[in-house]
C-alpha cells in the first residue's frame, strides 16, 4: 500500500475522500485559518433526533477528529414557542450514545442574543436594515413568486434614526406580537427568494427556556445561525442540501458586519431512506395523533426509537461511513441500514434459542424426569464465546411455524412420519398429531427420538435435512416478543392519492405481539438492552422500557439475512 508521500499511492487514497474532505483537504494545504478545523452540529431544540440527523452528527464529529479539532454542539434555540429542555436533553443523551463528545464546545444560539442584536443595530446604522409594519401575509404577498419579483415595502425607506428608534422599542417589549420586524435590505428583485429583504426578528412575547423573559424580539435561524458560527470560530459549516440556496444569504449578512470569524458554509445531501419518514412535522404528527406509541417506538426513525429497537451506535455508523457523503440527493434504501445491523450483531450478538409460537412436542421414549445438559455454541463468528448448557427433556416446545400435517414437497421441517434434527441435540420423528377436540387444533405432538444421533451424529450415515430449535417445557422462560416491522407500507410514504396524507401509508402489520413465548433459561437473566440472536428468528433485544424481570419483553431488531435458505442449505450438506 502507497504511502502519502507515494504518488500511487497517495493518488489512491485520494480517490476514496469525499468532497467535504476534499475542500478541507484545500483548506488546511492553503493556510486557511491557519490550518484548524472547526465544525458544528447545530440542531433546533424542537424535537427528536432522528435518523438523518445521524448523517450529520457523524459527519461533523469525524471530520473535526480526523483533522486535529473539534466539532461544537450548538443548540440553536431561537423559537422558544417549540423548544423544551426535554428535547435538549434527548439530544444530547442520543449524541453520546453514538459515540461522540463536544468536550467543552456546549453552545446556544441564546448564549449570543445580545451580540445578534448589536449586528442587527450594525446592519441599521449602515442602511442594510429596515422596521417593518407588514403582518406575515402582507410580508409573503410582497414577496413575489420564483417567476415575478417581489415589491417594496412602504416602511422600507424610513431613515436610520427611525429604525433604530423602532428597534429599541421592539426590544423594550413596546409593541404586540407580529406587529413589526426587522428585515435585512437586499434586493426584492433577486431570483434567490432568501435574498427579497428577509427577515431578521419578529417580536414574540414567550418565555425562553434559558433567556427567561428578558427578550420578547427573537432572531430567525438564518439571521443567528451564520453569526453564531462567526462568534464560535466555525471554519467549516457543514449543511445539507435544503441550505444551498441560503448559502448566499449567509454569506451576505457576514459581509456586511463587523464579524469576529468568516466561517464557510458547504452543503452535502441529506439522507433519504425507504419505508420512513424524517420530517419532523410529520413525525410530530404521529406522535401527537397516538399513531405511534411515543418518540421511542421502535419503528420511529428516531434515535432513541432505533436504539430501543436494538440498532447499536456501531451500526449506525457503519451505515453513515457505507453510504458516504454526496453533493446529490438520493434515496438510500432500508435494506442497507438493516444490513449494518445485521453486520455489527452477527459478530458479537450471543445465540439462543426460543420458541415464538409454541407447539408441545413429548418425546414418548425419552426418560421420564430426566434432564440432560446439552452443549451449543453461543456465538459460531467468534470462538472466544465458547459454549453454554442447555437443558433437554421428554417435553419440549418447538415452533408452531415448524410443523405441518399436510407438508408439501422439498418440506423439510417436521411432519408426520418425518425426521428432524433438533438443533444440539437429536433426531426426533413425529409419530402422532393431537388434537383439541373442541376447536381441532393441534395441541401436541407425539414423538421419539434416536438416542444414537447425539451432537449432530448419525451412525447409519442417513441424511436429515431440516433443523429445528426447541425449548425444554419444563425450563422455558415465559416472554412476550415484539415483532417490528416497516413503518409505512411503500417504499415513498410521503407518496399519496389525491386527498389522502401520508397516514394512508401507514403498515398496519408494523407490529405483531405475541406473548407466551418460551425463551431458553439463560435468557431469564437478560438485562434492558442486550442483544441476542434468537436462531433461526433473527436479532432481539430486551426493551428497555417495558421490560421487567418478572415479565422479559423482547423487541425483534432486525430479522435474518436469508434465514430459511442459509439453514436448510446447511442441514442439506450434513
């Protein structure tokens, strides 16, 4: 492999960087901020966290580590109408959860208030910015549209001096909510709509979370956002691709006043994903029409929802490293972000056997009241796990999925007159269905087993194709258990009829509850948040909210990859 300073080698290394690195890379080589790396993660605290946020979370954090600096966690709560200190909190729980520390760096937008408002006197003094007395539906007729230009306000020519008057007495509380703002002075003819004379501050009298009552004019996020990072030292600003067309703008306001630092703004694609949702006004909607059992359901996108569904912080970065970062939107599909999972828990997650639908099995010629310990391997990817003990006795339960009485061809579970392995221990042959005679259900399965057939071995040589899992009746761990499933039921939720709204997508098999479920006994011990391969089922985790000792409920994370095709395919080559 080349080194940096092999030309092949180096010009490798050099195809593998995205753009982001690219720039920075071009940045630090011409001297720029003398070669220091400041970005930001800057989320509005005005919700959950969710998926897409990860992308960005990721990005900032990994780019500031891998050129020597630092990445700030800046909460820009400039709309104290939507903002509460749970969802700070909830952020920054998530933020660590992922891996990630800001040290220090802990900053809002509020933190800044008073600088913001002495800019916003800055740009008055020059001319730049003007009182305004349209209302909100004034303001967006005056505005034009992508094909007419905008008009001028009529407040737009008042002087300096009244301006400034105006502004104070907007500070001092003197006027009522949505009766003026304060709007930058630019073009109302430019074809960047962000650039018709935009707003800076409206007046809003609403207690702050952190401010209290000293303010009741607030900044819009584009006027506090470009000049917190001046005021931080932000040498990257790193957005996604809705802000491309505010680039300009961010430029602008940091042109025209006496900014401390000049950050710079780039922008990558957001994340897009298949089957879900990121758009907090919709997600807000699910959560507040109880569509959805709260921000953590295990089918939300959100980061507290994936990680009491059982995604790992690994996983998640492994799915923002996979997908990369890109100048173009796309839609990333769910598969990849299941496939993550899948990778990280295949390597560490222990195996264990449980029954979901439990069908009785008695082993006619198997001892009465005997136990016998059988060995299994808790994790086949990695040896250091080494083995557990299983109970084995004359009644077991296997799964109900695994049985038919009228099986068809290729079939090679468990049937009348068929053998099966039982995973770890023997064959067994089904001798007799019982059934309810009330509802004609089966009930039980009569059968024997072969004692020879221990630990996978069959003497004679005979081949048998299907392996079970089972539990020991006497031993098995009641649970309930989870099975999650796509929120929504197309791949475009947001994609409707005419008249309907993304709620008609919703997948009303999202989730599946069954209870009564038989867990090996190890698994009696399982604290909220482990992760286990139940076989042949796929990944579960213990719930980390309705989970108790006295009743274990288990989410499933992620089924199988190829299950049935990897198993069978497996007892076929026996």
């Amino acid at each position: 492999m080349g080194t940096p300073g092999d030309t092949e080698g180096g010009a490798r290394a050099a195809e593998h960087r995205n753009f982001i690195q690219a720039v920075i890379d071009a940045d630090v080589a011409a001297g720029l901020d003398a070669g220091r790396v400041v970005t930001r993660f800057p989320p509005e605290p005005n919700g959950y966290l969710h998926i897409g946020h990860a992308k960005a979370i990721c990005l900032n954090f990994t780019i500031a580590e891998e050129f020597g600096g630092r990445c700030n966690l800046r909460f820009d709560d400039t709309n104290p109408v939507r903002e509460e200190v749970e969802y700070v909190e909830s952020m920054q729980e998530d933020i660590r959860w992922l891996g990630f520390d800001w040290g220090d760096g802990e900053y809002y937008a509020s933190d800044y208030f008073e600088q913001l408002f002495e800019f916003a006197v800055e740009l008055v003094e020059k001319g730049l910015a003007y009182v305004d007395d349209l209302d909100v539906e004034q303001v967006r007729a005056f505005r034009g549209t992508v094909t007419e230009p905008g008009r001028d306000s009529p407040h737009r020519g008042r002087t300096v001096e009244e301006n400034l008057d105006l502004l104070r007495r907007m500070r001092a509380c003197e006027f009522p909510d949505g009766s003026r703002t304060l709007r930058a002075k630019i073009d109302m003819a430019s074809p960047n709509m962000n650039l018709r004379d935009p707003v800076l501050y409206r007046i809003m009298h609403v207690r702050h979370l952190r401010t209290g009552d000293d303010w009741c004019i607030y900044p819009m996020y584009d006027w506090a956002h470009g000049q917190s990072d001046a005021i931080e030292g932000v040498t990257h600003s790193l957005c996604s691709l809705e802000f491309e067309n505010h680039r300009a703008l961010y430029d602008w306001f940091l042109d025209n006043i006496s900014a401390p630092h000049r950050p710079r703004q780039y922008e990558f694609a957001r994340l897009n994903l298949t089957y879900t949702l990121t758009s907090k006004r919709k997600l807000i909607r699910l959560v507040e029409e109880g569509l959805v059992s709260g921000w953590d359901d295990p089918r939300m996108p959100t980061l507290c929802g994936l990680r009491r569904r059982g995604y790992t912080p690994a996983a998640l970065r492994g799915f923002c490293a996979e997908i990369g970062v890109a100048k173009f939107n796309s839609t990333v599909d769910m598969v990849k972000l299941e496939n993550a999972l899948r990778d990280d828990l295949n390597r560490r997650a222990p195996r264990r056997l449980a029954v979901l639908r439990p069908l009785r099995v008695v082993i006619e010629n198997y001892p009465e009241g005997e136990v016998e310990q059988v060995e299994a391997v808790n994790n086949p990817e990695d040896e250091s796990a080494g083995t557990r003990r299983v109970p084995f006795s004359r009644v077991l339960y296997i799964d109900r999925e695994d049985f038919r009485e009228q099986a068809p061809r290729k079939y090679f579970r468990l049937a009348p007159g068929r053998e099966v392995r039982l995973r770890y221990a023997y064959c067994i042959t089904c001798n007799e269905v019982v059934k309810d005679p009330t509802s004609g259900e089966i009930s039980e399965l009569r059968c024997t087993y072969d004692p020879l057939t221990a630990r996978g071995q069959t003497p004679d040589g005979r081949k048998v194709k299907g392996i079970l899992h089972w539990v020991s009746a006497d031993h098995a761990v009641d649970a309930e258990v989870r099975l999650y499933d796509h929120l929504f039921a197309v791949p475009d939720p947001s994609a409707v009829a005419e008249g309907e709204d993304f709620t008609a997508n919703l997948n009303p098999d999202s989730l599946e509850t069954l209870s009564g479920c038989k867990l090996e006994p190890g698994l009696a011990d399982a604290q909220p948040g482990d992760h286990f391969q139940f076989e042949r089922q796929g990944y579960f985790c213990v719930d980390s909210s309705d989970s108790h000792p006295d009743r274990p409920v288990f989410n499933r994370s992620v089924s199988l990859r190829d299950a049935w095709a990897r198993i069978e395919k497996q007892a076929a080559q026996r």
